[in-house]
C-alpha cells in the first residue's frame, strides 16, 4: 500500500464520466456523464436494476472498459491520477496492486488450471508487495479471517474442488491479499442460496472493515447492500438517480424511483381461508435415473388460493413441479386433481387434463418460441384445445392480451420485440387461452426488475380474484411469498420440511431450516446483518 | 407514403404490412451493409447459377464435340483453345459449371436430407434412436472420407449416381452431427417443453418448434458442406475415379490438360489452359465461403468482435 | 484408480472398437462386389474353373465372419492379402503381395507427410496464435483473407500454380517427385519441395485458422479478464493463463490437420507422380484392385484414428479438472 493517508481523505473521483458500447453496429451511450467521490476506507454501494449501468460503472472506476466500450468523456482521478487518460500497461500497475476486483461468477473467473493459493497471492508476488512465502502465510490468514475450512490447507486445491460460496470467499482473500486502496465488489453473492449469502456477507464485510479499505459494491438488490455500505448511489439509465447515506437513503429516499426498488416489499396478500383441496401431492418419491431427488412429498392445495413452495436450489422445489405437469413421471405416491388420480405420465393423460393444468416459466425469454409471433403464441391454445380458429380466435387473442394490460397492436410482435415484463405477460396470456383451473408459476419474477415483478404479481393476484384460479407458486424469495401466498410450502433436500398456512409458518417457533431460511433473508435495515450475526453466535 | 400510413392505422392488416415492410428493409438494410467480399460472392455465385442455366444457350460448341486439331492454341474460333482430343475447352468450361456444380448441389441437398432428418431424430428422441446413429457416425467419421469415397467407388464403380450416393451419405455424418448438436439446444429450451406439456404430437413439435430456431447455423452449414462435397467430387475427378468422360467436368479437365502446364515458359496462355477449370472450381469456392463468412458473421452477432 | 487413468483407459477402449468397427467396414466391402467379379478381374476368356478356383481363394465359399477372422489375423502379422493384378484369364498368376507393394510406398509417403509437418505445425500455431493475439489488425485481416482464399483452393489448383511459377516458367525446382529408394536424401529433398510446398499452404491455412478461433474462445473466459485486472502483463496472462488450459484444444487442431495431411497427400501423389501410398490406392481403384484397396484404406483409417486418439488423451492429460479430482 502507497503512503497510507487519513481515513476521510478523497481516493476515488470520477467526474462527468461516459461510456459508450458497441452493439447493433453503433455506439450506444452507456454512462451518461456520472460523477462519484469515494473517500479511503469508505464502502459505497451501487444499485440500480438490469441497464442501469452500473457495472460498467464499477469497471470504469478501475479504468477498465470492457472490450467493444469505450470512454468518450470525464475523467477518473484515482489517488491523483486520471486514468481515463492512462494506458494498459501504466494501469497495470494499478491494477491487482492498489485496486483489486470480485467478480460475480467465482466459478468461471477462477483459471482452472492453477492453485486456489498461487491465484490468491499472484498480483501480491508480482508487484513485490511480499515474498512468496509471506504471502502464503498472509493468505492463510485471509482465509481464516473470512471463516474458510481448513484455512492452511484450502489453497491447495483447485477452484473446481471447493464450493460456489467458498469460491467467491476465496475471491475476496485474493482481493484483499495485496493490501489494495480499493476493493470493485460486482454482484458477489448473486449468483449464491441466501444462506450461503449471508455468510459470505458477513465475512466480506469483517475483512473489509478490518483492513479498512474502500470498496465499491455493487448489486440489484437493496437489502444486501445496505448491510455493506456506508453510501449508496441509485443508478437507472447510465445517470445517477440520487446519493445517500444509507441510513437516510432506506428511511427518506428523495426518488420515487428509489422507493420503487423495494416495491414488492410492500406487497402483502390477505390471505384466503383454506377450503377444499383442488390439488393434493400424497407420498411423492421421485428420481432422476438413479439419484432420488424427493422423498415422501406431501401437499395440498386448497382450491383458489396460491400456495407458494419456498426453498434454496436443490430443494426440490421444480421437480414438484415436473411430477404435478407429467414430465417427471413418480416412483411412488400419486398425484390427485379434483378428485381423481392423474397418470403418472405426460402421453398417458388427457386433452382436457393437460388444459386444466398450465405452466408459466422463469424464464419468458425461452418459454417463447422466438419465431413465433404473439398472434401464434396465444392463439396456438386456443385452437389446439378449444378449437377456436380464424376470426374468433384473433378476437378472443385479443381479449386475452387486454386482460394482462397489453392490446391489439402487440398482435404481430416476436418475442425479441417485447421487454422483459411484457414477455412474461404474454406467457401468463398463454397459460391463460387453455381456460386452466390449476396453474404452476415457477419462479416467474425472479428474473425481472423489482418494479416489473410488482406489475406482474398484482397482475396474478387480480386475475386470481376475477377467474378464481389456483396457483402453486415456486420461488426462492421470501418477499415474493408474503406478496403473493395464502399458504407456504417449505422444502429442503427433497423433503417438505414445514407446511400451512403463511401467518403459521411466518410465524414462530419454526422447524431449524425453516428458521435458517427466514433468518437469511436480508432485511431492509442496515443493522440486520450485525443482528442476526450476533444472534446466531449466542 | 401516404397509403403506406393508412393501411398502417388499419387494425386489421396492421400486422401483416408491418412485419412484411420490416422484412424487406431488413434485407435490404443487410445487403447495403454488406462487405465487398460478401457482394462479390454473391455476384459470382449468380453469375455461375445463370451460366449453369444457359449453357447450352452461351457455349458456341456441343459439350463432347470434337474437332480434327487436338492442342490447338487459344484463338478467336477456339476461344480457349482445343484439348487433348480436339474439344472446344471454352464450351467446355460452360457446360463444367451445370454438370460439376449440378452434381455437388444434388449432393448436398441429399446429404441434408439424409443427416438433417436424422439430425432431428436423434435430437427429439435422445434414447435409441441417438445412441444408435451418433455411434455408427463416429464410426463412420472414423475413416477420412475421401478415403472411404475411393473404397466405395471402388467397389461400386463410378456412375454419377454412384458418385452422388457415396459422397453424400459419407457428407451426411457431418450433417448430421451439426443437426443434432443445434437441435440439442433448442429441444431443451422450455418452449419445447411447453408445447409438449400442451400435448402437441412430434410432427408439430418438429415442424414448428425446432426446424425454424435450426434454420440459420444449417444454411451456413450448407454453404460449407457445399464447398467440401465440390471439392471432393473435383478431387476424385481429378483422380480420374468422379465424373467419367465424355461429361464436361472441371476436375477431370485439370487432369486431361495437365501436360500443356510444362509449355507455359513458350506459351503463356497453353501453360494457363490446365489452370482455368481448376480457377472456376477455387472461384466458385471462394464466393461461397465469402458469403458463409458474413452470413455467419451476422447471425452469431459479431461474436468475433468480443 | 486415478480419474486420469480411468478416462484414458476409456479412450483406448473407446478407439480400440473403433479400429474393429473400421476393419469390419473395410472388410465388408469385399461382400459387396458384385458377383460376376471373378470375371472382370480375369477377363472374359477366363473359363468356369479359373473363376472358382479365383472364388475359392477369396474365400467366398466360407461363412463371412470365418473369412474375416482369417483376415484380420493375417492383417495382424502384416499379411494385407494378395493383389489382384497381375493375374490373367489364363489362370497364371504373376500377382503380388499386397504388403510388399505398400511398403516402400509407405515409407516414401510418411517422409513426405512428416517434413511437411515439420513445416507447418510450428508455423500454423505461430500465425493462428499471432492472429488471435491481434486480432482485427490489418495483419489478422489480411491473414485471414489469404487463408480463407487458400482453403477454397482445391489442392491440385494450388499445386499446378506453384509448378507454373517455380518449375515451369522459372525451372527452380522440379515438378516430377520421382524418387525411389536409391535416392540420396539432397535430391529427395529437392524432388519433394514442390509437394511439401503444396500442402504446407494448404494445410497451415486450415491449422492456422482453428488455432485462431480456439485461442479467441479461450482469450474471452472470465479468468483472462480477472487475470487481466489483476495487472497480469500480456505475456503472462498467455503463457500462465491462457497457455495450461489450451492444450486440449491446439492438441485436437494438430491431430484434425495431421490426419487432413494424410488425405491431402493422396491428390498431391497424383500431381507430382510421387510413388506414395496415396497414388498406388488411385491405381488400385482405377483397376479395382480390391485388396490393394482395402489395405491401403485401412492404413489410412489406422493413422487416422491413432492421431486423433492422441488428441483426445493430451486433452484428458492436461485436463485440471481431471488431474486434480475433487
């Protein structure tokens, strides 16, 4: 580290900063003339939705572009230093010595062929920060400050021997290794269960308050940042929406487009007394080949209310959602709709049983077939089970597409022309054409922006009420159950761990997982993290 | 202009005029950004289409016509001079672009038929049926194919049809492989399974939901295939076991004039003779891999530019 | 046992049934032949007896599974048969071993093959991995350019060219390859310049080309970028970053380009009048000499199979993920 200065003093200062990309064969203006002060030993989280931004941003505050981008204007003062104006081979001085960068997939930016412990302790040889030894023994400390397993030992492996969460704590020791004046954190714990993420949260923010470095963090979602940083800057569009403190910035964001960045948050459904089950999973055992994926599976749900089945990746959880549609036939147990037994398997059921029961995916974007246009994608249902053809199928088309808010003129449109809530519009339209009872939302907003997944569950929740539909909703996230579910469904390890009604099961005392779940989910208070931690050590 | 807007407005038709209008400008769009090299490809690829066409039309002699002077230089009677038996090699060369070009195109379009529909097969049904073919390609693929050409045509004997049903059954293993490997990747995506989940049969599944999202990396594929199966044919031509006399045919010319290549330092143009086939087939070649380039270079999104 | 070993031992398995699978092919063809063959090898005077006893030779009066079995073991010890040509509808049989006829010719076509992989590997991987390097370059552009023009070439267009340049109007080099064994190696060498020449061009366009695009597909892997962030110099980010984990990719483009050589030759052979095993497989399918064929063929396959069996297991061998199990 250079002549440690005060904490306080100004390190980072970008000043009316653009970028422009490369795509569509013409530059597109990605940052709109941003400016940014971060002062040494200060964290200042980034947020802004898909397009905003901001990890172009993020990258840029380490003079580095991205290939087929390009600063058109601005400057980056790092240190007194502009290097906008810097070459590759002066910012490689920089780079992994003064400023370091986590990447958001651990997995794909680790080289697959060397130690975890080489990789770590690279750039901290190389600019001759320390010897090798030295910093071997310093990144067995790393590892151990950031609670890794065996931390003498860990970096021997390779990046393929150790799981996603340690991956990206290991990432962070190597940030850390060479004493850096600034830390880039560009979605670190994405892509990991909130279990995991809380943990790794909470290792990454003891070494960064430790080592008392400055980091910029970057993210979409609001609760985890505002665990991490001290000031947050709102981003939408490649302009800056507003900058506040955190504390400030949650209780009185200025921006009524801050506010809508936890607008889901806000949502909570009244919930639907349980009446007669429509659909009832009884003793469920399923396999895929030979690895046996649930066990004994139970759940019912009641007719017209939304039962939501919460859990973390491998819990199960879409699987449900296979044997219940048929392309996962059972081993044991059976499935019953409205009182009779469904085959087990897809070509066994029949017509008006598979339009009974429709699906709407996670992602829009491959649920769609590119080249078919919305007329096609609708009106296929339509035809195919109901037999409406010609006139009466573009008229009923239509009808649909003004149910879920769209209109006529979207007729002809291919999917590719739509955005991202539009396309999952058209796929709740297409669920819809079959006239279903029973429909299987599988994480259907977990890829959209938070505002777009707002219109999209109260889209769900009005068309519940007007058509008296069934849902069982599959999903990760927590906010998302209280918005939407009248009963929850927790699952783990293919087992259904608790189940009943969402005040019973929000409500304590829960199962342990159960309780590790809830716990996990970042909250919307900047002293969560410190809570939770110091609750769970006792 | 201002029908153009009426006919816009109207709800009905709407639609159909937009999608038709952004089709057309889309195209016409890529063809005024195309590069120099994709506008000469496509010039040379018309220009051999429409001298296959007219052949019989453009060349001033019959194809086997023979003349009393064998090695009769380049003149204004004999454009490009006689052959070893006296045929006129300008007419020749004209009727080389219908029967070589003829041939590689009908062996193409056989082998993406052959391995496309298999392809497909093996994509959809990944039981039996994929073992069954993806195992007997590999062994297929094991043997180069020019060699297995020569054994076949050995055995069989070289008709055009033989040499047609050999190069593209051999060709089709490369489709195929290509086919399945595309396929793949679509049967997988969730519309795939939506429209199975409808209960839609295999033949819609097929037809509506896979071959269009196919389509674009297998036109490319063609445009290769078509290279390597011409390049074959006018090898095994050359090497005397292709296309047999008295057809005109580029390959096997190369071969029959090979020896005027020896009087090029006393006549320039007789040393040039042998090469002029060998340039139609390398041109031909040339346009096509232009335009592929491009092709692909513009479907994959500029992926090189990353 | 070791992942690394297990998964090679799979391969071998793995080539080992294809080699089998190929010999049955192979084989197999002798089955097709029509049946009046006896006769057109022979010649129409042959008489009844002459074609039976031909028949009986070939064996075709035993079941075809005993016939193959026979063979394969006769291929084992380096016994390919025996040519068809030389024999007369008389019944004189001057024919001769078809081991014998390939030997030589063997030799010759490997000399060739090799001093043209001598040239061109290095050279390819040097252009494709400088051309990934710079990519975009008026140097990439232009190379790229010339070998997309020379992959277009047929391989004879390529060869007649160079003879018109050097041997013909410039009499440099010689455009007859024809040696034989009592050829020193400075003439041989000079005989064959003009061969090797010709697919040297051929070949380092094709290898030149998949390194490049190998290289520009590993070059874009998040850990080139987090390499890069981290101040890695260029040189290292490719030697320490890119170079260990793109051995299995340039190992497949070598072998795929090698076994294109032993294709090429054969065309090439036929060109320059090269005694190779290339142009005795044309002679013999000219006058469907069906053993000769058949032997020469399986060569080619063998060769084939062995190089890109080398691949995949340099490939399986260098794999981390492989070598260093979880």
């Amino acid at each position: 580290m250079s002549n440690k200065a005060q904490k306080g003093d100004v390190l980072l200062d970008i000043k009316s900063l653009e970028i422009e990309g490369f795509s569509d064969e013409k530059w597109h203006e990605i940052i709109k003339g941003v400016d940014l002060t971060l002062r040494r030993g200060e964290v200042m989280g980034l947020i802004g939705e898909s397009g905003a931004g901001k990890s172009t941003l993020g990258l840029a505050a380490m003079g580095y572009t991205q290939p087929g981008c390009r600063i058109t204007g601005g400057s980056i003062n790092f240190d007194g230093v502009n290097l906008a104006q810097m070459s590759d081979e002066q910012m490689r001085g920089y780079w992994g010595n003064r400023m370091t960068y986590v990447a958001q997939s651990a997995a794909a930016s680790f080289n697959p062929a060397h130690r975890l412990i080489e990789q770590t302790t690279s750039s901290t040889i190389r600019f001759g920060i320390k010897e090798k030894a030295e910093a071997h023994k310093d990144a067995h400390v790393l590892y151990a400050a950031l609670n890794l397993p065996d931390p003498t030992n860990i970096g021997d492996r390779y990046p393929h021997q150790v799981s996603g969460g340690q991956l990206q704590r290991v990432m962070t020791a190597m940030a850390m290794s060479p004493r850096p004046d600034l830390i880039i954190f560009d979605e670190p714990t994405t892509a990991l269960d909130v279990t995991t993420q809380v943990e790794v949260l909470s290792s990454m923010r003891a070494i960064v308050e430790e080592f008392n470095t400055a980091a910029i963090y970057i993210t979409h979602d609001l609760a985890v940042v505002a665990q991490m940083a001290d000031v947050i800057k709102v981003l939408r569009y490649g302009e800056e929406v507003e900058e506040a403190a955190t504390r400030q910035m949650l209780k009185s964001p200025k921006q009524d487009y801050t506010k809508s960045l936890w607008s889901v948050r806000a949502l909570q459904k009244e919930e639907h007394t349980a009446t007669d089950s429509i659909m009832s999973l009884r003793g469920i055992d399923a396999a895929y080949g030979t690895a046996k994926v649930l066990f004994d599976v139970d759940i019912d749900v009641p007719k017209g209310s939304t039962v939501a089945v919460v859990g973390e990746s491998g819990s199960g959880k879409s699987t449900t959602a296979r044997v219940i549609t048929g392309l996962l036939p059972q081993s044991a147990g059976s499935v019953v709709f409205d009182g009779d037994a469904l085959p087990e398997r897809l070509a066994d059921r029949t017509k008006e049983q598979k339009r009974r029961i429709q699906m709407i995916y996670q992602m829009a974007d491959t649920a769609m077939n590119p080249r078919q246009t919305v007329r096609d994608i609708i009106g296929r249902p339509l035809e195919f089970y109901l037999g409406v053809r010609g006139k009466a199928n573009t008229e009923r088309v239509i009808e649909l597409l003004e149910m879920i808010e769209l209109n006529a003129d979207f007729l002809e449109r291919l999917p590719a022309e739509l955005s991202g809530g539009q396309k999952q519009r058209i796929c709740i339209a297409r669920a819809l054409a079959a006239n279903p009872e029973f429909i299987i939302c599988d994480e259907v907003t977990s890829a959209l922006d938070q505002i777009v997944q707002e219109g999209i569950l109260k889209l769900l929740l009005r068309l519940q009420s007007e058509l008296g539909l069934t849902y069982m909703f599959i999903t990760h996230d927590i906010s998302t159950v209280k918005a939407i579910a009248d009963q929850v469904v927790v699952m783990n390890e293919g087992r259904v761990v608790e189940q009943g009604s969402k005040t019973e099961v929000f409500q304590p005392p829960h199962p342990a997982y159960t309780e590790l779940l809830l716990s996990s989910v970042p909250e919307m208070d900047p002293d969560w993290l410190t809570n939770l931690n110091a609750a769970r050590n006792r | 202009m201002s029908e153009d807007i009426q006919t816009y407005s109207a709800t009905a038709e709407s639609g159909n005029v937009y999608e038709r209008r952004s089709r057309w400008a889309k195209i016409k769009l890529a063809a005024r950004k195309s590069p120099y090299t994709a506008r000469f490809g496509i010039t040379v690829i018309l220009i051999y289409v429409l001298v296959a066409l007219l052949a019989p039309l453009l060349a001033p002699y019959g194809e086997a016509q023979v003349f009393p002077a064998p090695y009769e230089p380049w003149s204004s009677t004999h454009f490009f001079g006689t052959d070893q038996i006296g045929r006129d090699i300008f007419s020749r060369m004209i009727y080389g672009a219908r029967n070589t070009v003829g041939i590689a195109v009908a062996t193409t379009l056989l082998s993406f038929l052959i391995g496309g529909s298999l392809g497909l097969a093996a994509a959809i049904d990944r039981r039996w049926i994929d073992q069954i073919f993806s195992r007997s390609v590999d062994v297929l693929m094991a043997i180069p194919s020019l060699i297995f050409a020569l054994v076949l045509l050995s055995i069989f004997g070289s008709t055009v049809l033989n040499l047609i049903i050999i190069i593209a059954v051999l060709d089709a293993t490369r489709v195929f492989r290509l086919t399945r490997s595309v396929a793949v990747n679509v049967v997988v995506m969730d519309y795939v399974e939506a429209a199975k989940l409808r209960g839609e049969g295999l033949g819609w599944v097929m037809r509506r939901e896979i071959l269009p999202n196919i389509l674009p990396p297998l036109i490319a594929e063609f445009g290769l295939r078509f290279c390597f199966v011409f390049l074959t044919i006018a090898a095994l031509s050359f090497l005397g076991v292709g296309i047999q006399p008295p057809t005109a045919d580029w390959g096997s010319m190369v071969r029959e004039n090979a020896n005027l290549l020896q009087f090029a330092q006393y006549d320039l143009r007789a040393g040039l003779t042998p090469l002029l086939p060998a340039a139609a087939i390398a041109l031909l070649t040339v346009a096509v891999n232009f335009v592929v380039d491009w092709f692909l270079h513009k479907t994959s999104g500029l992926r090189d530019e990353q | 046992m070791h992942p690394v070993l297990v998964t090679v031992l799979q391969r071998l398995a793995l080539g080992l049934a294809t080699l089998v699978a190929v010999s049955i092919i192979i084989f197999i063809s002798i089955e097709m032949l029509p049946g009046d063959f006896g006769q057109i090898i022979l010649g129409q005077a042959a008489t009844k007896a002459t074609v039976a006893a031909f028949r009986a030779e070939l064996g075709l009066d035993m079941p075809a599974y005993l016939r193959y079995f026979d063979w394969i073991a006769g291929v084992l010890q380096g016994d390919l048969g025996t040519s068809f040509s030389g024999r007369a509808a008389s019944g004189q049989d001057r024919s001769r071993e078809v081991a014998e006829l390939i030997g030589p010719r063997l030799q010759n076509t490997l000399f060739l093959a090799g001093i043209t992989a001598l040239i061109s590997v290095p050279l390819a991987l040097i252009l494709g991995i400088s051309t990934a390097l710079y990519r975009n370059t008026i140097y990439d552009r232009s190379i790229n350019a010339a070998t997309l023009t020379t992959i277009s070439f047929p391989e004879f267009f390529v060869a007649y060219i160079l003879i018109l340049f050097l041997s013909s109007l410039n009499q440099w080099l010689p455009s007859l390859a024809n040696v034989d064994a009592s050829t020193p190696l400075g003439e041989r060498l000079t005989r064959i310049a003009l061969p090797a020449l010709t697919l040297t061009l051929v070949i380092i366009a094709h290898m030149m080309r998949m390194t490049r695009a190998a290289i520009i597909n590993l070059l874009a892997s998040p850990y080139i970028q987090m390499a890069r962030l981290s101040g890695a110099s260029r040189t290292e980010v490719i030697v320490k970053h890119a170079l260990p984990n793109a051995w299995a990719p340039i190992a497949t483009v070598i072998a795929f380009n090698l076994a294109y050589l032993v294709v090429g030759v054969v065309v090439v052979e036929v060109v320059f009048v090269y005694p190779g095993i290339g142009q005795l497989m044309v002679d013999a399918v000219t006058t469907r000499d069906i053993p000769v064929v058949q032997g020469c063929a399986l060569i080619f396959a063998v060769t084939y199979i062995l190089l890109n069996l080398t691949a995949d297991i340099i490939g399986i061998i260098t794999n981390p993920r492989l070598l260093h199990p979880k």
